[in-house]
C-alpha cells in the first residue's frame, strides 16, 4: 500500500466544512429544476466553468449567489446528505460542519428549514453509515451585525441540533471583535466556539490575537499565519487548539497550499488537521487534501495517523465517539501501516 492508498483507508474526521460549500454542479441543476431558479447555465460543463477563483472575494462572489437554490426543508437535507455519503465513501467517521442561516433567511427561507433539513441528514447518515455529526452555525462577517444578532436568537432555541458557533467569510474590516459579545452569549448557553482566521487576510494576525486572548476560542478555522507571531503560537501550542487546515482551498485563495506550514506546524506539536472546506469548489474532499499534503510535505505514515488524533481530540464529539474513534484508529495502525 502506497501513502496515497494508506491516506484513502485511514479512518478519518472533518471539521472544517462547509455545507453549502459541497454543492457539486450535478445537484444545483437539479435543485434549480426544483425550485425553478434560473442559474443562467443548464449544463454541468457551464456550472463548472463559473468555479474560477484567485481570491477570498472571488470565491464568495460565486459561493453565495450559488445558495440561490437551496429553498425547502428537503432541500437542506438533500445537500447535507449528499455530502454524508462521499465522506463515508472516503472512511469519514466523525464530521463538524458549517452553515450559514443568515444567507438562507435573507432570501426569506425559515431558519428552522435550513436547521432541520440538516438536522435530518445528520440523523440520516447515523442511521446509514454510522457517522457522527454536528452542525455548527457560522456567523457571516460581512453581513449586517443586525442579522448575526438575530440568528443567534433563534440559535438558542436549536441547543439540541446545533453543537458551536463560529465566523466566516470576508474578513477585511470585519474582526472578530465585532461577534465578541455573540460569542459571549452562544458560550454561556453551552455552544462550543471557533472562527475563520483566513490565511494571509488582512489584519489576520490581529484576527489571531482577538480569537486567542480576547474571544478564547476552543478552535481555530484555517489560522496558520499564527506562525508570524511566536508568542500566539506557543499560546496555540499550550492550550492545546486545534487548527483546521485546508491545503487545497489554500492555493486557491492565496498564493500556495501553505503544505510546508502546516507540516511544520505538526512536527512542532500543535494540533493541526486537514479538512476540505468547499470541496465542490476547490475540487477536493478530505482525501484529496490529504494525499495533497503527504506529497508537497513528505508526510509519513505515522503523521498521517497523528493528523486524525489530533481531530478527534479537539472535536466536540462525545467522549463515546472520541473513544470508538481511537480504537479504530489504532487496529488500523497495527494492521496497516507496518505493511509501509
């Protein structure tokens, strides 16, 4: 078995993505027929054709208008589950995911369609695939902080469906700072709390500080500039945060996939993942980015194995599902990687 077949086989877990970001041409056609939205294209080729991005703000000029045909209950779960079912094909055991309800309720879809509908593919994919999940509501940065205020009220009533809050999209004028007093909230009512610090953005190691000291996140999304500055990654490294990385995303976004960064930062001992973000924009699930890292950075078997540890320590699985996970993760171990 080669690292690339080792990568594909090794039970994994995701927490770094994005829901309306698996939304593969196939589908949205299909919804559109649906919902009778005019894409302005009818063919796959034509839908794949608008996915070309050399930014953040490239990438969310095409990501946001594409929701578009997300409409009904069904709709939410159709997309939740088609993402369910490629994870499971690549040996995803436990995935945290994004959405972002302000998008859906400013076009007048209920907050609760949007919930429920992934709620229900959550339970689906349990009841099919044995996977464990949870939602996590992001705030969208650039919005009005009016509607972040308002989604998080309703966020309260959905405690059982709903596991953390986080924060996403463009971050330019936008620091975290502006959530803080959401955070606070979502905190006290017992949501787990992350946040997008994007690589190379403007302000990002400013960003950095405020999620770190002011916000005390329990994890960081993307935040691999955090090396810029040694006192906040030696924090990062003592409090033991996660950061969810995404290599593929990266070299769309910015100028490389940060590879050599992010294995830096594992052999240094802090707790990095990889994840695929939007992997129907960026052309890469959990697996791909994966074997992209294992060969830009010369990843061994075991640091594969050690990227999985490490996502399932800072997820917020229960601790039975920490514990089926580890099991897993070691007979695999044994078995597979001294045939290396």
């Amino acid at each position: 078995m080669d690292l690339a077949a080792f990568s594909a086989a090794l039970p994994k877990v995701e927490l770094h993505l994005h829901l309306e970001g698996t939304l593969e041409p196939e589908l949205k056609l299909e919804l559109a027929r649906r919902n009778g939205v005019d894409l302005g294209q009818t063919t796959v080729e034509e839908v794949r054709a608008t996915y070309a991005f050399d930014s953040l703000a490239s990438f969310l000029a095409v990501y946001y208008p594409a929701m578009d045909v997300l409409v009904t209950r069904a709709d939410f779960r159709d997309l939740a589950m088609a993402y369910f079912t490629k994870a499971a094909q690549q040996n995803v055991r436990h995935a945290e995911v994004f959405f972002d309800p302000q998008v859906h309720v400013a076009r007048g879809v209920a907050f609760e369609d949007v919930v429920l509908g992934y709620h229900d593919a959550v339970v689906d994919a349990e009841r099919e695939f044995g996977m464990s999940a949870g939602l996590i509501l992001c705030l969208v940065r650039d919005l009005p902080l009016a509607s972040a205020e308002a989604v998080v009220e309703q966020m309260l009533e959905f405690g059982d469906r709903i596991v953390g809050i986080g924060l996403d999209s463009d971050e330019r004028g936008h620091p975290p700072a502006d959530f803080a007093h959401l955070f606070a909230r979502a905190r006290a009512a017992g949501f787990k709390v992350t946040a997008h610090c994007d690589v190379d953005q403007e302000d990002t190691v400013e960003h950095l500080r405020q999620v770190i000291e002011d916000i005390e996140v329990d994890r960081i999304d993307h935040g691999t500039n955090v090396v810029e500055d040694p006192r906040l990654l030696e924090l990062v490294r003592r409090r033991g945060l996660g950061l969810t990385c995404c290599p593929i995303s990266n070299s769309f976004v910015t100028s490389d996939s940060k590879a050599p960064v992010i294995a830096d930062l594992l052999r240094r001992g802090v707790r990095v993942t990889v994840n695929s973000d939007d992997p129907a924009y960026f052309g890469g699930y959990v697996t791909e980015n994966l074997v992209h890292l294992t060969r830009a950075a010369d990843l061994t078997p075991d640091e594969l194995i050690q990227l999985q540890r490490n996502a399932i320590e800072v997820s917020w699985a229960s601790a039975e599902v920490k514990e089926g996970f580890l099991a897993e993760l070691d007979a695999f171990e044994a078995l597979v990687a001294p045939s290396l």
